[in-house]
C-alpha cells in the first residue's frame, strides 16, 4: 500500500495525491553512497498528517512517530526506487541513516537519506534511477533538472539528465478515467508508464 496508507482519497481520478521531488548525490570521496532525497507533499494530502499531529511541535515525539509511519510505508515500497548500473539492479540498504519529517506552510515535507547497500565507483560511470508509484496512486516527479544537485566538489566531474516521459493520449485517458475504488492492474505497472528517469553520468 505504500505511502496510500497515509494520503488523502478525496481526488476521483489518478493520481490522487502528488509528490513533488528533489534530489542530492551523496558521495564519499569519488564514490557514490546514497541520494538525499525531499519529499514536498500536496496540501491535501499534508492535511491528513497534520490532523494527527494536531497542535504538536515539529521536534515532539508525535512528529517523531509519524515520521516513521511514513518512512515504514516508504521503506515497505523500496523507497518506491529503482537503481540501475549497466542494465543491473543496484541494491538498497534497509534501513536510511537518517530521515526527517517537517511542515513548510500547508505542506508536508519529508527528508531522508536513500542508502545504498554498497558504495559505488563515480568516475566514467553511468547511473540511472526512477522513483514513483507503481499504481500511480501518488504522482511523485521533478520540476526541472534544477531539483537535482550534485555537490560542488563533484559538479566539473559528474552531472545529472532528466528524461520525462510523455505516455500516449490513450494511456493518460486511462489513467483519468480510474476512479478512487480503482486500481490498475499489477502488470500494468501504471506508475512506471509515468515515471521520470535520472541518468547520472561521471567523467
């Protein structure tokens, strides 16, 4: 169920609930580690997550417990993340060294660090990830290439592309004729149809 579990239905088509994302390469030295994710949700799906925090500050242990609420429903999706090296899956560490869930206006904003299970080699390299919903309950997608980052130290060497797709007219009718009780079946793998993909690429 993912981060359904947590967001509001009250939209009648897909999505019901959007995502709207930003990136940072996380290195140690010449060798890739993770990516520092921001997770900005939508007013109405924030809306949900502030009704149970009610009044209670950011550093308290409600926002605390619902920080990881939300971070169990995403560690339960794969950090809703794919992240290829040469055709090959690259694996997830399991648990995020840190993570962070906190209130910007109407929204809420949710941080976290996605491990990977091994460093990687950054020079001549070429990386490529996607997160999104595989039911494209949530659209979770990227502005620009402007909402991904690479350090300073590493921006001569390395740089990111964003590739959006554009789904045919008849994909997208579907997806706006699903109403809240629908959901796409499995092997259609709606979300993907819709996910943007992040090439990394390193001299």
């Amino acid at each position: 169920m993912g981060l359904t579990a947590l967001v509001s239905q009250a939209a009648w088509s897909h999505p019901h609930s959007f995502i709207d994302m930003q990136t940072t390469l996380v290195h140690q030295g010449d060798q890739l580690t993770g990516l520092k994710m921001r997770w900005v949700m939508d007013e109405i799906t924030s809306s949900d997550l502030f009704y149970d925090a009610g009044a209670a500050k950011p550093d308290s242990v409600i926002w605390k417990k619902l920080a990881a609420e939300v971070m169990a429903n995403v560690l339960g999706q794969h950090y809703f993340s794919e992240f290829w090296h040469q055709k090959q899956p690259v694996k997830f560490d399991n648990l995020p060294p840190e993570y962070h869930l906190s209130r910007q206006g109407h929204k809420a904003v949710l941080e976290f660090i996605l491990p990977l299970a091994h460093p990687q080699a950054l020079k001549g390299q070429r990386y490529s990830f996607s997160t999104f919903d595989p039911t494209y309950f949530v659209d979770m997608y990227y502005d620009s290439e402007k909402s991904l980052t690479i350090p300073a130290e590493l921006a001569s060497q390395c740089h990111f592309e964003l590739h959006t797709p554009k789904p045919d007219a008849s994909m997208q009718a579907y997806a706006l004729s699903l109403d809240k009780a629908d959901a796409p079946p499995e092997e259609m793998d709606l979300g993907r149809q819709f996910s943007q993909t992040v090439t990394l690429i390193c001299q």
